[in-house]
C-alpha cells in the first residue's frame, strides 16, 4: 500500500481496469492524473460512464492523449507513480489489419513512455501485462517462470511491452514492475469480453455464442481483486520482478454459464461454434509470488463477483433505456 498521499499517473484511466484504479487511488486520498485517448475499440459513451464516478473530484485530473504523442514530460513532472493500463485489449480481434492498432497502443505508446520515465525520478512504474503472454503453457497452475510462448499477435505484443520495461529498467534504473492479470472481470467489463457478451444475449433472448466446446478454463480475477494487487504492487518490494494475479481458481465457460442461469434465472440458449484463434485452451495462475511478495489474496469469488457484474449490467441497461425514454 502507498504510505502517504502522493501525485500519480493512470494511463488508459477511462477503460473497463483503470477507472476502477482511480477510483481507489482516490479513495486512499492520492491525486490522480488520468491518461486517455478514448480509442475507438469501443464506444467513447460507455468510457465517459467510466468516469462518472471519479470526473467531478476534485484531486482528479484528466488529459486526453495519446501516449505516442503526447506532451508526457509536462503530465509526468512531479509524479511519483506511474500506473501504465492504456492498451489495446482483446485476444480474439488481433489478426489481419488490426494489428496495427495493437504494435500502436501496447508497443510504441509503451516505449514512448518509458523514454518519458527516463528524465522523471520515479518510485514505481506498474505495467498490466496479460496471461495471454504464456500462450499454451504446459503447467497449471502456471508460475511466472514458464517460458512466455503467446499464441495470438495480442499476446505477443503485451510481451514486448513486458520486455520493454525491462530493457528501460536495465539501461536507466527505471523502478518497473510487470502484472498479468487473467481475464478480469465486474462491473464495467468490456463489451467485448465473455460476460459482457453472455448478459447482453441472455437480456435480449439471444443464443449466446460458445467458442470451442465451452470446455476450455480460466482463471476469471474479479476487477476489485486486480486493483487491490495493482495498489499493492506499487510500493512492495518487487521491482524487476513479473507477478501474476489471477482470481484464485480455473472455471470452465461452461460452468459460468451455469453460475449466471442460476443467478439471473434465464434459461440460457447455448450455440457452440468453432474455437477462435489465437485462444488459449486453458490458463491458470500460480498466485504464491503475489501472496509472499504482494501479501495479496483474491477475496471474490466467481458467483459473487458475477452477480455483482449482473447487478451492474441490469442497471445501466434500465439507464440507458430510460435515457431513451427520456429523449423520445
Ligand atoms: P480498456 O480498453 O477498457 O482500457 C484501456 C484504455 O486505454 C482505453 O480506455 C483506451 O482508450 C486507452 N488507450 C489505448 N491506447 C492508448 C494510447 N495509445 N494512449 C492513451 N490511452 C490509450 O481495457 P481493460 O480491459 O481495462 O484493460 C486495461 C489493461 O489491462 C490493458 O493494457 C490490457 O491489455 C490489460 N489486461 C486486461 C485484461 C482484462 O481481462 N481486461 C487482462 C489482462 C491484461
Ligand atoms: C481477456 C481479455 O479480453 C484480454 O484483454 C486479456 O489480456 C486476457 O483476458 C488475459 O487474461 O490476458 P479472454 O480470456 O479471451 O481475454 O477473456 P474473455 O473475453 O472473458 O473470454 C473468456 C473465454 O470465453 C474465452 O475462452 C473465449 O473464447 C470465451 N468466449 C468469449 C466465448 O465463448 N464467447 C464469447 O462471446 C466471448
């Protein structure tokens, strides 16, 4: 836990991990600067919703930007933290043209903040990195040592983020440590990600789309978890090293979509299609490194953080669809 109230930095502030980070780095009194170029992977609306809870307070500040050109040393001065979640996203989305966009938010935007940190005497740099760089690993639970063999080009791009890091670390003293997070979920959640996609079927009384034979595991990690590892993260004693955090158990899709039957009470239309490329078939953490280093533990539990995640879905839905209502 950061000691003192200090000034830091979040990139990638209004996505799904990083407004849910302000928010408590708020709450531990800490001024917070948010870096965002509110990319278009999705709607810019649902980013502002993001923020609602953090925009109006008064030790917040935003800068919309993108890292790969922004005036980083003028947002950087004085700060003593540095949260780095801006990213491209999503595992499934990362072939053909699109991989652009992935070399340009988790490659160069990483590099051109690392040159940043160069001039900017920092205590901690806490990069999000993904259990998408293990690829198909050969052991479960999978421990930080496991050779890194990513098998979607969105794996191997947060890899060379990862290893970026490093290479600023080992050349000017960068203080960097590099988190994986497996497959986050909560309140929030990307529309893109499994959850946000079974509720948003079930709602509308859609099949729900199955990729692969729903057999596949992983390990889901509760959004809240994954800051509190974050927060913690940033003033242990881990520099250099790599730690994942991970909800605590695997699960296959199958079984969540048992677990959201049961809490929300719809039947749930299943239609299986081939697996996509570029997903693991499974993943699963090994989370003593967080517990001996971070003193972390998960504390949700897959039914109690996706019935929060269901709370939270039926509510903005009955929002938006009030604003409708409202503006008809
Ligand atoms: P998100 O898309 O909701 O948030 C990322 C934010 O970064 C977005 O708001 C986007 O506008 C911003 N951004 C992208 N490129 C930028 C750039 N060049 N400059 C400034 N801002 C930029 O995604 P998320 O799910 O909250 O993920 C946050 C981070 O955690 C990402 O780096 C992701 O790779 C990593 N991660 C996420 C998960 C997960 O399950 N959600 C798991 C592993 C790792
Ligand atoms: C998630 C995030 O999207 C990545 O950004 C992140 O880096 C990654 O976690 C990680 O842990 O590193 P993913 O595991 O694919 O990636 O997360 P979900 O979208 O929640 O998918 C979970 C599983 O559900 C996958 O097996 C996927 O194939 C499956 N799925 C997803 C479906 O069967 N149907 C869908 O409509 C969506």
């Amino acid at each position: 836990m950061l000691d003192a109230p200090t000034r830091v930095v979040v990139t990638g502030a209004a996505g799904f991990i990083g407004s849910h980070l302000c928010e408590r780095l708020l709450a531990d009194g800490h001024q917070v600067t948010g870096i965002d170029s509110f990319s278009d992977y999705y709607a810019r609306l649902r980013k502002q919703q993001n923020l609602r809870g953090v925009s109006a307070h008064r030790n917040f500040v935003l800068e919309e930007a993108d890292l790969v050109d922004a005036d980083l040393r003028r947002i950087l001065d004085g700060t003593t933290v540095v949260f780095h979640l801006a990213g491209q996203p999503g595992v499934r989305p990362s072939w053909g043209g699109h991989f652009d966009r992935y070399v340009h938010d988790n490659i160069v935007a990483t590099q051109r903040l690392l040159e940043s940190l160069r001039e900017t005497p920092l205590q901690r740099l806490v990069f999000a990195s993904s259990s998408s760089v293990y690829g198909d690993a050969e052991r479960f639970p999978t421990k930080e040592t496991a050779l890194p063999r990513p098998v979607s080009p969105y794996g191997m791009t947060k890899l060379a983020a990862e290893h970026l890091t490093f290479v600023y670390m080992r050349n000017f003293g960068i203080p960097a440590t590099s988190l994986r997070y497996f497959s986050v979920y909560g309140p929030r959640q990307r529309p893109d990600m499994a959850f946000c996609r079974f509720m948003e079927a079930l709602v509308d009384g859609e099949e729900i789309e199955i990729f692969g034979d729903g057999e596949q595991t992983r390990e889901f990690t509760y959004v809240g978890d994954a800051v509190d590892g974050t927060v913690k993260a940033a003033s242990a004693d881990v520099v250099g090293q790599i730690i994942n955090l991970g909800g605590g158990s695997r699960v296959t899709v199958n079984r969540v979509l048992d677990t959201l039957e049961d809490i929300s009470r719809i039947n749930v239309r299943r239609q299986y299609l081939p697996a996509a490329p570029g997903d693991p078939r499974h993943t699963g953490a090994s989370i003593n490194l967080a517990r001996e280093r971070l003193g972390w533990e998960p504390r949700v539990s897959l039914r109690e953080g996706l019935a929060n995640q269901w709370r939270w879905f039926q509510e903005s839905r009955a929002g938006a669809a009030g604003a409708v209502g409202r503006e008809a």
